[in-house]
C-alpha cells in the first residue's frame, strides 16, 4: 500500500494512504542510508495483523527541508504583509531565493489588503507583478482565499514568511480545523523557546496538503553560492551572459548588462539591492571557512 507520511511522533509514522492513517514504524534499513523517514515522504507500507504497519520503502524526494523537516513540498506560499509591519523586501527575496533553489511553485500572499493603502498596493505590484503570481488577500476579511486555494489545490503546500504577517490567520480562513489543532500546538510551543514540536501535514476540504510550519519564518543559511545567486532571480535570465565579463557578478563591473537593466528599469532596483545583498553575505561567510 502508498501513502503519505503525515506526521512523526516519538519514533512512529502516521502514513495517510486513502482516508485511512495508519500508525507505522520503519525499521533500521534506511539509517545505512542515511534517510529518515520525513513528514511529506511517500512511502510504501506494508500492513501487520495485530501490530503497527511498517514502512518498507521511501519513494525518491522532489526537495527536502532541514529547518523545518518537510519533503516533497509542490507549492511555497510567500506570505507577507502589504502594510503593518511594512513589508522587508530583504526577507521576502530570500525566500523566494530559497524557493527557486528547491524546485517548487511559488505564489506569493500579499496579506492584511483590508489595511493597505493604494500606494502601498502599488509598490508591491510594481515589485512583484510581473514576476510571481500575486494574490492580494486578507486573513481577516477572507478576501482573495477562493483564489488561493485554487492555487493550492491538489498540491502539498507551505506557507513561509515572516513572523507576524498573518499566515495562521491565512490558515484559519482556510481551513478552520487545521488552524485549531495547529494553535494548540503553538500554546505550547511559546512557553519554552527552544521546545521543539512536531510537523504536520493536513488534508484539506478544498483538496491541498498543507504543512504546518509556524517555524518556516526564517533561515540558517543562504545555501546559494556566487555564480549560482542570479540564476535564482528570474527577472535576471534574459540578461544573463551578457555582461562585458563572464564571471560578472552585476555589482561594480563594467559594462555590465544586469546593471543597465536596473538603470532601464527593467529590474527593480528593490529586488536588484536584495541580489547585492545577498551576494555580500555569500562572500562573508566564503571568508570565515
Ligand atoms: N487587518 C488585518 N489583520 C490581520 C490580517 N491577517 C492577520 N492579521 C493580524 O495580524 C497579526 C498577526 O497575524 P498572525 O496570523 O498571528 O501572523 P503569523 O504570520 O502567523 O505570525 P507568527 O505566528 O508569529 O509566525 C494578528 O493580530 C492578526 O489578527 C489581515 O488580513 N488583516
Ligand atoms: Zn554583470
């Protein structure tokens, strides 16, 4: 039998195959590989009469997450607020740097439009328009969720984004029953900062998974190197390769074509500073190894 691993508790797996889940551990065979069974793994389980079902094999992943431990994820929704808190577009890039590296859809949740202003509307569409699909919503109001879960529908999906800009509310207006049983679990989890809680991921009445990540709000490390950081800008492509020198890196060079796409206004210089940005921390932490 298939299913998908749903959640893991204290050395056992709950694999959701049909509507049933079934409480199953996996014997030692995958340690020599140095795989453990992760929430989102689909696997293979077979069923033991009178005892727990056992997972015999894990299918190969389409990405894997370390902080929060989550594979196989299809869909990143970027969350983040229009206005209150004004958006860090620093932070919103780098997850979506993050996103481009690991091979998934990305839709990006602009939250809190109840509140906006239309400048504030404008300057997120003037960013992000052309670029991503953007949704304006509102946790609050329920605006733009139809939309949404159209998106996510028959996908396993993340909601990533800072802390504060309203993903519970996103996934309470949602899906209500995930919203509760996951504010439960963050009760607790606010008492002891460094109390670490399990993932999870739900099924849907509107026909996505969605992980529960209240921790997906920030990251260790850019895991992008030099070379490779453009690639991760989708509006850079059309440039790339065109610069006077084939190791440019679109800062100080000359004759540089990204740089001449900024100054035409065909890269946004918000997400151009971000690029310079991370390309600075990339060749700090090169020099502390
Ligand atoms: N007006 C308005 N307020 C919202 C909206 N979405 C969220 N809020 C409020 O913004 C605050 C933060 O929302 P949360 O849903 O807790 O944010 P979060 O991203 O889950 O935050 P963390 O749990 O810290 O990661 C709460 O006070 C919400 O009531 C919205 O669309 N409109
Ligand atoms: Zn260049």
């Amino acid at each position: 039998m298939e299913g998908t691993v749903v959640k893991g508790i204290a050395g056992f797996y709950y694999v959701k195959a049909g509507e049933q889940v079934y409480q199953c551990k996996a014997r030692g065979l995958f340690k020599k590989d140095g795989i453990k069974v992760t929430v989102g793994d689909e696997v293979k389980i077979q069923l033991h009469e009178g005892s727990d079902a056992l997972i015999t094999e894990i299918k190969p992943r389409k990405n894997a997450f370390i902080r929060p431990p989550i594979v196989n994820v299809d869909c990143f929704a970027v969350v983040f607020a229009i206005t209150q808190p004004q958006p860090n577009f620093a932070i919103i890039d780098r997850f979506l740097v993050m996103a481009e590296k690991s091979n998934l859809e990305i839709i990006l949740c602009a939250n809190k439009a109840d509140l906006a202003e239309e400048a504030e509307l404008q300057r997120v569409k003037d960013i992000y328009g052309g670029l991503y699909p953007l949704m304006l919503v509102s946790g609050k109001t329920g605006q733009g969720m139809d939309e949404l879960k159209t998106w996510l529908k028959g996908k396993k999906c993340a909601l990533a984004g800072p802390s504060g800009v309203g993903k519970s509310t996103i996934l309470n207006a949602l899906e209500p029953q995930v919203a509760a049983e996951t504010g439960e679990i963050s009760q607790k989890t606010k008492r002891g900062k460094h109390t670490t809680r399990h993932v999870e991921i739900f099924d849907t009445a509107f026909g996505a998974m969605l992980f529960d990540t209240p921790g997906f709000t920030s990251f260790e490390v850019l895991e992008a190197d030099e070379e490779e950081l453009a690639h991760l800008y989708p509006e850079m492509q059309d440039y790339l390769g065109q610069c006077r020198y084939d190791n440019c890196r679109h800062i100080k060079e000359p004759d540089c074509r990204i740089r001449e796409a900024v100054t035409e206004g065909k890269i946004n210089k918000s997400r151009y500073g971000s690029y310079v940005e991370q390309i600075k921390e990339i060749r700090e932490k090169s020099k502390k190894w």
